[in-house]
C-alpha cells in the first residue's frame, strides 16, 4: 500500500489552498503513521471511540478531526485535543461543546453541518436552522467555541450535476452566512466538501477543506 505517494499525488493535483483530513477510519494506527511519516498530520475519524484510541497511541502533533455524528455525551471525552469538530448539527450540541471546552481552557472549532443531500440517512440542518443558531442570544454568550465555517455530504450518486448542485448550494450558504453573521471574523474561513469520489467537483465550487479516505488508504468494508 503506498500511501505516501497517494497523499503526495493528491496534493499535487489539488490547489494548494484545499487542505486534506485523511479519513483514518477502520485503518490501524500503523498504517496511520505510514502516513504520518510521509508529513501529513490531518486526520478524521467518524466514531468516538476509535477517535479516543488512536490519539492516544499516536504522535501528539496530530490534528484530530471528528467527522461523524457526534453525541452530547461523548463531547467530554474528546474536548481534551479535538482540533476541529465537522459535524455540529443542533443548537445543543454546540452548547455542551462550548461548556466542555471551558472545562479545559480551550476553544474549540467547529463546523455547522447543513443537509444538502437528497437522502434521508445523510445528517445536518437547514440553512434557516443553522441561521437561527447563529442569531441566538445562547450562540452569542458561548466564548469556548468558534465557527470557523460549513460542511456538508453530497447524495451517493453518479449523477454529477446533482452533487454539483448540492455543493454550489452549500457554498452558496458560506457567502450568505459570511456576509450575515461574520463579515469581521477571518476564521469563518472553511468549507468542508467532497470525498475521495466527488472532491475535485467540490474543489471546483469553493472547498477549502476536503476528506479523503479511499484515495489514500485503500477500499475498506
């Protein structure tokens, strides 16, 4: 398995603006650091628990991503070292967030995950919901987390003017919530989109960010 020379050739062929969270889910730790040791240090899990396991075996310089729906009650276990949190798609978990994250001194960056596939099983919230959140007195009192952008998942499909237009959606709802809520705020910055099927279509509608698992590790069951 050559996973330097997968994350090397992605990184040649991407702007260099787009930075990659390689999906390390149901990959062990060693072959994790095959990648660590090519350079990259970006990495998203979708399960708790594996997020747990695996920022503890491995390097502390990695930036550990939750990617995945993610609970109020397993929010405590990983408030320690999450860099960046994709996945926050109610006014609640964004408020345990807040509080876990003052319990260790910290700040944590989270996404608001908005819903822009056609299917029922892909998680995240309206554009008015998300909008609702962010106009919120609760919102405006938390000091332990910040916005630092969206992310959303694109319908399964073959169809690519259907994930085309489900991306240009998206970014449509970054510019409407930047010029909205943080036109002063450099670190509303992120668009989280596309996987290892779809991603040069999201890079080509404004992806700052985008998750990678198949490309890099190899199919995985």
């Amino acid at each position: 398995m050559q996973i330097a020379e997968n994350i090397q050739y992605l990184k040649q062929s991407i702007p260099p603006h787009v930075r990659i969270v390689a999906v390390s889910k149901t990959v062990s730790e060693n072959v994790i650091m095959e990648a660590y040791q090519s350079g990259h240090r970006m990495f998203g899990e979708n399960r708790v628990q594996d997020l747990i396991k695996k920022q503890s075996l491995l390097p502390a310089d990695i930036e550990w991503h939750m990617i995945g729906h993610l609970q109020s009650n397993k929010v405590r276990t990983i408030a320690p070292f999450i860099s960046l949190i994709h996945s926050v798609d109610n006014a609640d978990l964004l408020s345990v967030i807040n509080r876990e994250a003052m319990k260790n001194s910290r700040t944590i960056s989270c996404l608001l995950q908005i819903k822009i596939a056609r299917e029922e099983t892909k998680s995240g919230i309206a554009l008015a919901e998300a909008r609702d959140i962010l106009s919120s007195p609760e919102f405006r009192s938390m000091e332990h987390v910040r916005i630092t952008g969206l992310m959303g998942m694109a319908t399964f499909t073959d169809d690519t003017a259907i994930v085309r237009s489900e991306f240009r959606y998206l970014a449509e709802c970054f510019r409407q919530m930047k010029t909205d809520f943080f036109g002063h705020d450099p670190s509303f910055c992120e668009l989280s989109m596309g996987m290892s099927g779809d991603y040069s279509i999201a890079i080509e509608e404004g992806a700052t960010m985008i998750r990678i698992g198949t490309l890099i590790f190899g199919s995985r069951t």
